[in-house]
C-alpha cells in the first residue's frame, strides 16, 4: 500500500534536521527486522521521540506505527498526519481499543512503536514500565526491540521551550537486539528485563553523548545522579502528591 503520507514526512523531517544541524548518532538499526512484526520499545524524553524513534528503523526499509495518545489525533495539524501515518491512538480510559488495533498491526507485518513509561520522563530517567509491550509481542508471536534516545529533551521536552533553531545539538541513539517474548514467561518478568535492556541502552547513549553543559545555566537536561539540574524521581513524586 502507497504511504502517501508517511514518507513526506520523513522527508521533511530530514529536511528539517539538516536545517538544525543535528548531529544524529544512530546505532543498531541492523536489529530492527527487515521483514514482519515487532515491537519497538524506547525510552521517552521528548515530545519529538517518536521521529527519532522512527529515524532509526529507515535503514531496514521499516515504517514504525506509533501508539500515542488520542488527544494529538484531534489536533487540527497533527491529526491529519498522525491518521495518515496510520500511527495508534490510545485513549487511556478505553484502552482496549488501541491494544487490538495494535495487535492487529502487529499480526500483519507491522512494526508497532510503544513507550511503556506511558508519559515523558521529566527526570529523564527511565520510570517504571506498563507491561502492554511485552502483552502484544507475547500475544502477536513478535519480538521485541528495546531502543534507546539521549539528547531529544534539549530540543522540545516537558516544561521547557521549543529549541528549534539551529544548534547543532546532538542526538544519540541505540537500538539493541531483539528479545523472545515467550507465552511461557509472565509479561511482568519479561517487562523488568526489557526495562534492563533500555536501561543498558541508556546509559551506553549518555556515556557515548559528546557534550556535557556549556556551565550553571544549561544543566536542566542532565539528570541529577550525572550532576545535572533535573529534577529526581523523588522529587517529581513529591511534587505531585502535593
């Protein structure tokens, strides 16, 4: 079927990382499987993650169907696009919906996107994982592709404005190998090992990441256990119980 949409995209969105200058550092997308379903799994720190995300499967030729949250496909822009892109919404409340219509993909040849965090780190750590990835590899017969995005928070995160001009900000990415997702395994324990497995990921993007903070003012993006500013898990916690 013709991606009429899709791929324009992808064109504008290169397009628009040459004119940022991003200097994007993109590892393991031999893992991403040329053919048939999966599940790709990252981490999530920005509102732009699921481009990225997707930049990584284009080596194998893959189109990746993100699950993402309904309210972005009744936005004027972006519903269009998102629909067009056959992308999946999830209405947190029904959420039954969007499982089958994933399941489905998955079942013919789809690679489906999902971030099991459910919402963006503000920490940007990694938060506890929802178990629905590994349910729809386990239920689809499907692997599972553990990835991992470190610099996306610098150019649109939670909390903190858009920088979209030209920054030269670098990107890294790391997608690791894919995982069995037995239906002899609980989706619990399958689910702490594929969190394992993003966290690994991680932390070998921050270790491999090429700049630190230029001084006092640009240490938001850094998480406080590597010195930076953000604020911890902890703190975000507290922060909502009040």
């Amino acid at each position: 079927m013709a991606e009429l949409v899709y791929r324009p995209v992808i064109g504008l969105a290169r397009t628009m990382f040459k004119v940022w200058d991003l200097k994007i550092d993109c590892r393991g997308s031999e893992n991403i499987p040329r053919s048939g379903g999966a599940v790709l799994v990252s981490n999530h720190i920005s509102y732009l993650d699921f481009i990225f995300d997707g930049l990584a499967a284009l080596p194998q030729k893959r189109l990746v169907r993100f699950m993402a949250k309904e309210s972005v496909f009744r936005h004027r822009i972006s519903g269009p696009l998102m629909r067009g892109m056959k992308h999946i919404p999830v209405d947190r409340k029904q959420g039954e919906a969007a499982y089958a219509h994933a399941l489905d993909s998955l079942k013919s040849g789809e690679i489906v996107g999902v971030f099991p965090e459910a919402t963006i780190s503000e920490s940007f750590t990694l938060k506890s994982f929802k178990s629905g990835a590994a349910r729809l590899a386990q239920e689809a017969g499907v692997p599972l592709v553990p990835m991992a995005l470190w610099g996306t928070q610098r150019l649109w995160t939670k909390g903190h404005p858009r920088n979209f001009k030209r920054s030269h900000t670098p990107i890294t990415i790391r997608v690791g190998e894919a995982m069995e997702a037995s239906r002899e395994q609980y989706a619990g324990a399958i689910t702490r090992r594929l969190r394992e497995r993003v966290q690994e990921l991680l932390e070998a993007a921050q270790r491999a990441y090429p700049v630190r903070p230029k001084g006092p003012d640009d240490t938001w993006w850094m998480p406080a256990h590597l010195g930076g500013t953000a604020p911890t898990p902890e703190q975000l916690r507290t922060a909502q119980a009040h």
